[in-house]
C-alpha cells in the first residue's frame, strides 16, 4: 500500500514576462530546480490563487517590482525527468508598474532586461524550449515585441 508521500502529480507553475520599454525581466535561479539558469520571474500557484494572483505576488516576491495589466501568453507541459518533477506552466505577460529591480528571493541571484534576441545563457530547460515550439509562440513574440 503506498502512502501520500508516494504519490506522483503535477504541479502549476507560473512564469511572468514583465514587460518594459520593449524588453522583459529575467532572473538567474539560485534554487536546486533550474539552479544558475535564466527564466523570467515565477513560482508555484498557490492553494486559491489565480494565475494572475501569483504572477503578482511571484514578481514582487523574487524582484520587488509591482506589475498591472496581467494577461494569458501561453501554456507548456514541462517534464523534468533528472528530478522526477513536473510542472504545467502558465506563462503570463504583464506590464511593469513600480519598483526597481532586484533580488529579493533566495532563488535569484541576478536580474536583468532582456528581448527574445538577446537571451542570457543557460535558458530554463525543458520550459524555454517547449514555450519556443508552443502555438501560443506567433502572439507571444507580437504582444513581447509590442
């Protein structure tokens, strides 16, 4: 009989693009998940959030920046086989507000602004690659370009 420890799901992930003079914000992870890779600010959904809810609270939390204006961008299906994780990721686009960048949060080391084509290296992966191949890629790269 296995116990709930044992039992395997998925989890909800959130990823926001904070958008500002034609660029968007990016942080280098500190965490064991994805550790000295480069994503845009993010977290788990927590118990009652919306997607908006926690794209707000993510952004403030790791960055300090307050953001409005937070919308749908995409949706990816992440498997990390080397940790047994997976995660559904909810990628959202939303405008900067207020607040001057910097790490706030034990998983971000570093903070930077960035376009598509110049994205810092390494990128978090699976995520990055499968929100390259998504549908939702053709009006995520319109709404980042503005």
């Amino acid at each position: 009989m296995s116990s709930l420890a044992d039992f395997r799901h998925a989890r909800v992930g959130i990823a926001t693009f904070i958008l500002k003079d034609g660029r968007f914000l990016m942080g280098q992870r500190a965490g064991k998940h994805g550790q000295a890779t480069w994503s845009v600010p993010g977290g788990h959904l927590e118990f009652g959030e919306t997607p908006a809810q926690a794209g707000i609270r993510e952004a403030l939390e790791e960055t300090g920046v307050h953001i409005a204006n937070v919308r749908f961008g995409a949706i990816t299906n992440d498997l990390f086989p080397e940790s047994n994780r997976h995660y559904v990721s909810i990628w959202l686009l939303a405008d900067w507000q207020s607040g001057e960048p910097r790490p706030t949060d034990k998983e971000i080391t570093s903070l930077g602004w960035y376009t598509l084509d110049s994205l810092p290296a390494p990128l978090f992966e699976p995520c990055w690659t499968n929100l390259r191949a998504s549908p939702f890629m053709p009006e995520l790269v319109r709404q980042l370009n503005g």
